[in-house]
C-alpha cells in the first residue's frame, strides 16, 4: 500500500506501508544509530514521535524478547528506507514488521532516509503526518491545526509503585519514561528499586527510606513536568540524586536555570561528550531534544561537569551544595555504547558516603 509522510512545512515523502494500517500524526525526529532499533522503538522517551532511522537496512537481526527498554513502545511510527522481513539471528523470535503490527504502529519503507534527515537538519524538527492511499497536501494540512499533546510523561510513567527487590541500597526511581536498562544497572550493584509515579510527592518518597533518588529519562518538553520541580527541591538537600536526560533537565530547571529545545535534537549512539575536569572523552548514547541553557546557570548553584564535542552545548552538571548530578546522555546506553557506565557507580559512591554521614 502507498503511504506518505507529510511534513508540517508541505513537503512530501512517498513510500510503502509496513507495520500496522495506521494514520498517525506526530513529531519527526530522526536517529543516527547503525544498530538497536527494537531498543530505540521501545525508548518512553520516543513517545509521540515518528522516528527517522538513518542506517539503510532495518530489521535484519529481528526482534527479541529481552531488548525492549518498556513493556508497551509508545512511538508514533517508524521510517526507514528498507525494512528486512527475513532476519537472521539466534536472538529473533519475531520481525521488525510483525513487532510494528503487534504494537499498532505504522511504518513507512522506501523513502530517502538520508534526504529527510537533511531536510529536518536545515529546517529543524517538525511534526508530520503518516496518511495511506493517494493524498494531497489539501487533505492534511487542517490536522497540523489542532495543537500538540504535552500529556507524554503522564502517559508513559507508572501509575503505582512498585519494588524491584534487591538487598543493597534503597533507591527511589522516579519514573518519567525510564528505560528498562536504568532499573538494571541499579539492579546490578544489588539495590532495591522503588519505582515512582512521576507526580509522587516529596513527602511520599520519604516514606520510603530511600538511600538516593534517581531521576529517569523521559518524553517532551521538561517544562511540560511542573510538579517536578517541587519534588526536587525538596529532596536534593535530604538525598543523593541522580538525574538522566529529562531529569538532567528538571534538576536544571528546579536549581533555577532554564532549557531550550535544539533544532534537531541529538539522537544516536556515537555522541562524544567531554568531561570538563579529567579531559576524557566518552561516546555516548542520546535521546534528547531540549538542552539546559547556559547562561542560565549564572545565578545558580549549578556548576558545567560535560559538554557536547559536537556543538558545545551542556551534558553535565553538579549541585555545589548538595550531593546531586546529572547528564544529558544515557549511562544505561541500551543502545549504545557502555563508556559511561561508571556513572551509577559514583552514584552509589554518593549514596554510600551519605548513609555514612548520617550514621546509617
């Protein structure tokens, strides 16, 4: 079946249908990774958006049942320029198309991938539509009307807490769209994982007991997350905290500083990040469309930790007074490079210096 993407700015891609027989609206981004799309369909992160997969071939080692990073992908659709029904691999219970089907997202094939992502990195991102048959631009230009959700991490975050048990520490994880691989790496160095709604109070947390509080990546603009801010405030002087990706930006925006969104994000597993007091640099796996402004951070007790080699803009910070930090990337990876893994293990350092403060 013909299937087009639209773009907000008229512009027109014609391809295949593949996937579910869907016609969604959302925002296109695109993703330069040459490997893990099962992980990036099933990012919470990705919720409401139609991904751009830049490597040619998709699907050719299928999909597992270990590999999701959620339960239920929350992605809009998937494009790419071809999509392989015949994989090869140990792993693959099911195709890439089957997945999309079982999930009730569309897909789109036979497009220049390489053109669009151009195209979205001269005119920014943009939101699109996926609409099957002939269509014209007369047909979707009314939908780019109606204005954008900024529901995503209410939709993607538990709704109830639960306890992934372990007998070490107590971290409390606050979910705003984690990925699986956050809760695996903190079950690796043996903690217990309570993981919470992301409008859990402050008080509510507490009740808890936790050693330290991670907080996780997620969808959408952090300015869309109010009742964050509060929480953060209150617990950054009483716990270590960790924060990834959009609670990179929320510990920002809680200190005082603010965020903007970047013309096309950064979205790949070969991101080289540069930590400002060792020199090192780290590839790293991204997922973000916002940034924390730097100017911003003058009047704040936030200092820079790392920055982005690619455009220079901020991937890391610290609190000066409290034991809290945070990056831009993810440590977790999933897909990705593991570089930065060490970072939950200075996590833990945190946490361990702290229960060692107050006599625990």
């Amino acid at each position: 079946m013909k299937r087009t993407l639209w773009l907000e700015d008229g512009t027109a891609f014609v391809g295949k249908a593949f996937g579910a027989n869907a016609e969604t609206i959302g925002e296109v981004v695109f993703q330069t990774g040459m490997t893990g799309y099962q992980e990036i369909l099933s990012d919470p992160s990705y919720c409401d958006q139609l991904i751009v997969l830049t490597n040619p071939l998709i699907g050719n080692y299928g999909v597992n049942r270990e590999d999701f990073e959620t339960t239920v992908p929350m992605a809009k659709a998937l494009i790419v320029k071809e999509a392989c029904d015949l994989p090869s691999n140990f792993r693959s219970t099911a195709t890439l198309p089957e997945t999309l089907e079982r999930f009730e997202i569309p897909g789109l094939e036979g497009v220049d991938t390489r053109m669009l992502t151009r195209h979205l990195r001269s005119r920014g991102v943009m939101r699109g539509v996926l609409i099957d048959g002939e269509s014209t631009w007369a047909d979707v230009s009314m939908r780019f009307e109606a204005s954008f959700p900024t529901d995503q991490v209410a939709r993607v975050s538990t709704k109830r807490a639960y306890v992934s048990t372990g007998s070490g520490r107590r971290i409390a994880l606050i979910d705003f769209g984690a990925k699986l691989g956050i809760m695996r790496e903190l079950l690796k160095r043996d903690c217990e994982v309570v993981v919470l709604p992301h409008d859990v109070t402050a008080e509510e947390v507490m009740r808890y007991e936790p050693d330290g509080v991670m907080l996780s990546n997620g969808p959408g603009d952090p300015k869309d997350v109010p009742t964050a801010l509060p929480l953060i405030e209150a617990l950054m002087p009483k716990l270590p905290m960790f924060g990834i990706c959009l609670g990179h930006q929320l510990i920002a925006l809680a200190s005082g500083a603010n965020t903007f969104k970047l013309p096309f994000g950064h979205r790949g597993a070969n991101h080289p990040v540069l930590e400002l007091e060792t020199g090192a640099v780290t590839i790293t796996s991204q997922n973000h469309g916002y940034a924390v402004d730097e100017t911003s951070l003058l009047e704040t007790p936030l200092i820079v930790t790392h920055r982005a080699v690619n455009d220079g803009t901020i991937e890391g910070i610290k609190h000066l007074h409290h034991p809290t930090f945070s990056v831009q990337y993810h440590p977790e990876a999933a897909p990705g490079p593991y570089d930065a893994n060490d970072l939950f293990d200075r996590f833990m350092t945190l946490v361990n210096e702290n229960r060692q403060k107050v006599g625990m």
